[in-house]
C-alpha cells in the first residue's frame, strides 16, 4: 500500500510539472518546433563535425550556418520587393492623374459632387490614426518575435550540442527492449526524411523552378513570388499554380500573350513534370507515404500547429503508421515478456 502511494505521489508530481512545464512551452511553440526541425536537419552533419573539433564548436558553426541560410534569402526577398516597389513608384506620373476630370467623371455617374483630394487626405488620416492605435500590439508581435528567434538560435546551439546526450536519455527512459526501439526509431526517421525529401525539399525546388519563369517573362516581386509558390508547393492539389496562373493572366492582361503562352507552357511541362521526375528519385529512398496522408496532415497540422503544421502535420500522421507497425511486429512478443516477469 505505501508503495503505491509513493508511485501515485510521484505519477502526480509529473504530471504536475509536465503541465507547467507546458504552460512555460505554448507561447514559443512554433519557434521550439522549429529549432527540432533544423536540429534533425543538421545532426548528420554535428556528428561529422564532431570528429574533428569538438561539439560545442561544430553546433556554434552550424548555427550560424542555419542563420544565414535563413537571414540571406529573407534580405534578399525584402529587397528585391522593395526594389520592384520602388520602381513602380518611379513610373507613376502624377502629372496624369487628373483629379478634375475624375470627379467630373464620377458626378456624372452618381450625382454627387466629391472632392476626391479631401477624401484622400481622410483616408491617409484615418489610416494614420488606426497604426497609431495598433502600433503598442504591433511592437508587443515584434518584441515576442525577436524572443522567439533568440530562444530557437539557443536551442538549435544546445539540440546541437547536447543531442547524442538527450537521445541517450530518450532511450534510457523508454520502457522498451533496445531492438524495439531500434526499429521504432529507424522507422521514425524514415517518416522524417521521407517529409522531408519528398514533401518539403520537393516544394521548394517547384517553387523555385516556378519562379524562374516568373523572372523570365518579367512579372513584377518574381522573387516574392517564388517565396509565396514555395510555400503554396507545401499544400497537395493548390501548389504553385495558384501564382503562376494568375501571372499568365496578368501578361495577357498587359499585352504581352507571347509571353503568357510561354509561362504557361513552361509552368505547365517543366514545373508540372519535375515532381514525377523528383519524387521517385527522392522518396523511393525512405518510407513512402499516402498523398491522403500527406493533404489531411497539412492541413490539419495548420490548425493544430500554425505555421509549423506544414511540415509537423505529416509527420505526427506518418509516425503513427510507423508506432502501428513496430506494435505489429512486437506486440505478442512485449506481452509474452510482461507475463513471465
């Protein structure tokens, strides 16, 4: 009896603190799955690093490796969107936006009489009036944002450094014989890769194929663009077509169908024909998995997740597949090795 009220007064104080601990992870959730996810990524290349320095060095030049692989394509975005806007403004000739003949314009249709400067200028001002009034939420989003990333560099440096120590532990503190872990981790990293070879990397050379076409024919933020196509990449039966359509009718629209023709035709051929290429060549090498599997993980992972359900989505929906499997081929077994204990 005493035995096991210091088990149940264990088990509660877990529970306890497995709960607050969660209350301390849920308002930087998305930054600590990300920082998971690229120090999976980049463990193959700690443990090489390993064997020539030691960890602490090898996980501080990977982080700054994921740094700017991370920073450089976001700099390189934001300017060259700001570059495209700043063009645009350029071009537009104030001289020909004749207010007179638009107001004229605009009473003969309606009746009214409307001072469109006057207008314009409340608009500004209310604009004006409502950044002001959001500007305290907007630097407490910013504030949360840099904390957010400076907790993720911290915990990709120690997932780094640390994780031959923390998978060490993971197995020491699983009830499980090591064979069954074996084939439980082996099938849990083939999920992983299979995500990510077949599902993310996949995405982002589409989109970046995607946007070598917009680039070509001259759309307007190509390099913006790209971005959003990679992401759309993510998302089974939407990907990229929902830019690169749009953009072939925003050529014809401009007077440049020949341009169009060819956008479409590369989009569809090349960009339509690299995932039959590239997905044999990259998934056949891991675990395969449903494209039912994948659509309902993504966009259920968005909700569950956020932004990170993207890639999470799939993974929790292939791993349970794989813990299906590992109880599959142990389970009598593990129960045969409960009851003669």
């Amino acid at each position: 009896m005493v035995v096991n009220l210091s088990k149940g007064f264990l088990l509660v104080l877990v529970a306890l603190f497995a709960y607050l601990s969660l209350l301390l992870v849920l308002p930087f959730f998305q930054y600590v799955l990300g920082a998971i996810l690229v120090a999976y990524v980049l463990y193959p290349a700690q443990e090489r690093l390993e064997r020539r320095v030691p960890p602490a060095i090898a996980a501080l030049a990977l982080v700054a490796l994921a740094i700017a692989g991370f920073v450089v394509p976001l700099v390189a975005v934001v300017a060259a969107v700001a570059s495209d806007a700043r063009r645009l403004l350029e071009n537009v000739n104030t001289d020909s936006l004749e207010m007179a003949e638009l107001e004229r314009a605009i009473e003969a249709e309606t009746g009214r009489n409307v001072d469109l400067p006057s207008a314009l200028a409340d608009a500004a001002q209310n604009v004006g009036t409502v950044a002001l009034e959001r500007s305290t939420e907007w630097f407490s989003t910013i504030t949360h944002v840099l904390i957010g990333l400076g907790l993720a560099v911290f915990l990709l440096y120690y997932l780094l450094k640390d994780g031959t120590d923390l998978l060490a532990w993971m197995r020491e503190l699983t009830p499980l014989p090591d064979d069954v872990q074996d084939d439980f981790y082996r099938e849990l990293d083939e999920v992983m890769w299979a995500v990510l070879a077949g599902h993310v990397l996949i995405a982002i050379i589409q989109g970046t194929i995607a946007g070598l076409g917009l680039l070509a024919t001259g759309v307007p933020n190509a390099a913006f663009w790209t971005f959003i196509m990679i992401i759309l990449s993510l998302i089974p039966l939407i990907g990229s077509f929902m830019v690169w359509g749009p953009a072939v009718i925003f050529l014809f629209l401009t007077g440049e169908p020949l341009l169009g023709v060819g956008l479409f035709a590369y989009s569809t051929v090349v960009v339509g024909l690299s995932d039959d290429y590239l997905r044999p060549v990259l998934v056949d090498r891991y675990a395969e998995l449903n494209p039912a599997v994948i659509i309902l993980g993504v966009l259920g992972g968005v909700y569950a997740f956020g932004v990170m359900g993207l890639f999470y989505g799939p993974v929790v929906l292939g791993a349970l597949l794989a813990t299906l499997d590992v109880v599959n081929d142990h389970y009598e077994r593990l129960e045969d090795a409960s009851g003669m204990q």
